[in-house]
C-alpha cells in the first residue's frame, strides 16, 4: 500500500471513525484516486488536507467511498421466499419481529420488508431498524421519495397501496414510513443491537476485506436470537457458513442453529 494512502486512511480513521483499511483497498483506491482528481488535487494527504477545512469535499469523499444504489425488492424472487417461506416461519416463534435492515442506503429495503411483512400482519405490529453509515442516504430515506427506476420490481398492486405518485416520482406512504426507525451506524465500528429475528444486510460485504467479513458474521450471528435469520445479497453466499453457527435455511437465507 502506497504511504500517501496509509497516511490518508490513518487521518480519515482519526477524523471520522472509518477504517477505510477494512474496505477491498483496490476498488476503494480507484474510487477515491478519481475523486480527488476530479478536485484538482494530486495525492490523498492533499485532498485530506482541504476535506478539513471545506465540508462539502468531506461529504464528496462520504458520497463516493459509500456505494448507495438501491432498489425496492431487489433481486424479487428472493422477497418472494421471504413473504411464503422466511415470515411464515419466524411468525410460529414470535408474533412482533425484532427486524433490522443493516446498510439500508436510501430506504428501498427497509420499507420494502415493512410492504412483505404487512401483507402478513397489521402495520401496526411491525417495527424495524434501519441503519446506514451515510447520513446523507439516511436523510433521503426519511423524505421516501423515489424515481420510477427503483419500483421496477414493485408488484402493481403493492405500489398502489403504498406509495403516492406525483409525476414521475414516487412518495412512500406516511403510515408506512411510521413503522422504520432510521439511525446513523458504522457497521465497522460500533456495537449491535441483539435478540434479532431477522437481520437483512445485502450488497454492502462485497465492498469489505474477507478480515472484515468474517468479523461481521460473527458479529451478526450474536445478534441474531437461536432460530433467527441471515438475508444476505444474491452475490454474498456465506463460506463456511457452520463456522459462525449458520446453516442454509434457503438460498441467501441463513438461519442461526447455535
Ligand atoms: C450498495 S448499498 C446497499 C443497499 C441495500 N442494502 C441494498 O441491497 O439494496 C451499500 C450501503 O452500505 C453502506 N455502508 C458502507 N459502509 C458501511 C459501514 N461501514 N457501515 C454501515 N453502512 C455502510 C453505504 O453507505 C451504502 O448505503
């Protein structure tokens, strides 16, 4: 690793809490090298240097290092599973669902598992945590307003029900809104909540060292109840799953045994 971008990492670490370290260092350097360019600056300690004093460079470098695409249902058929096969299940244990949607980005999955959940129990039995590192991504997730390319998965009748259209944009229902609670959390550094039914986190791992994987698997693991379920992204199939007390319970989905 280059010294300018160890440097840069150990200032940002300092600054901000994130370990860019524990984050795939290629993918991350491109990223990261292109921004500053695009700036006008010419190496990483430089760009660190202006991000302290000019807040809108920290929120450009928060913006490019954080990858927030999203979309309502993403990958379908796996939401599919979840509403005949993983509720159905974890509603004969408990009837309120301790749910948690970890690197929720805009809001797309929380509030698509609040739609899927509600299709089998009243909203007002549904409570779930979302958290993102990216507080920009947070505070759009609470306005819930969302073009027409991230409800192309959205069965007709669920975007009837739950969303409000104002031309070609979509706002999410105020009563569907009510049932998230949306808070700020680096998954790298700060602890979890436990006694989780269902932990979703899809398509943010694929960004993080294998180091910093298997920290969070184990860590999700302690934070789900015995009997509770994994929902990781249809890129992200678990190694050595038995190693952190998972076993398949269907594809993407991993239930807690141990
Ligand atoms: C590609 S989005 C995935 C969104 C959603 N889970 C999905 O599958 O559609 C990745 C999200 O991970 C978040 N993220 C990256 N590093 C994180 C960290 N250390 N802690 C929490 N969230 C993080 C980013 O801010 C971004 O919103």
């Amino acid at each position: 690793m280059s010294q300018d971008y160890q440097d840069f990492i150990m200032k940002v670490k300092k600054k901000t809490g994130i370990d860019l370290a524990l984050y795939k260092e290629a993918q991350m350097k491109r990223r990261l090298t292109s921004l500053y360019e695009k700036h006008g600056f010419s190496t990483f300690v430089e760009f660190f240097q202006a991000m302290t004093t000019d807040n809108s460079l920290y929120y450009a470098f928060l913006d490019r290092m954080t990858i927030n695409v999203s979309e309502f249902y993403r990958n379908k058929s796996r939401w599919d599973i979840l509403q005949a096969k993983v509720f159905p299940y974890l509603l004969e244990n408990s009837k309120r669902l301790k749910i948690w949607s970890a690197a929720c980005s805009t809001g797309e999955e929380p509030y698509s598992l609040a739609m899927v959940l509600n299709q089998l129990v009243p909203l007002n039995e549904i409570s779930i945590l979302a958290t993102d590192i990216d507080e920009n991504a947070i505070a759009r997730a609470k306005i819930g307003i969302y073009q027409e390319r991230a409800l192309n998965e959205v069965p007709e009748q669920i975007k009837e029900k739950y969303f409000i259209q104002e031309q070609n944009h979509y706002k999410v229902d105020e009563k569907l809104k009510k049932v998230v609670t949306f808070k700020k959390q680096n998954l790298l550094a700060e602890r979890f909540d436990q006694h989780f039914d269902l932990i979703v986190c899809r398509n943010v791992l694929i960004y993080f060292t294998e180091e910093a994987k298997m920290m969070l698997y184990k860590k999700f693991s302690e934070a789900l109840k015995i009997g509770g379920i994994l929902f990781v992204g249809s890129t992200e199939q678990i190694f050595d799953a038995e190693q952190y007390g998972f076993e398949s319970f269907d594809t993407f989905f991993y239930k807690k045994y141990k």
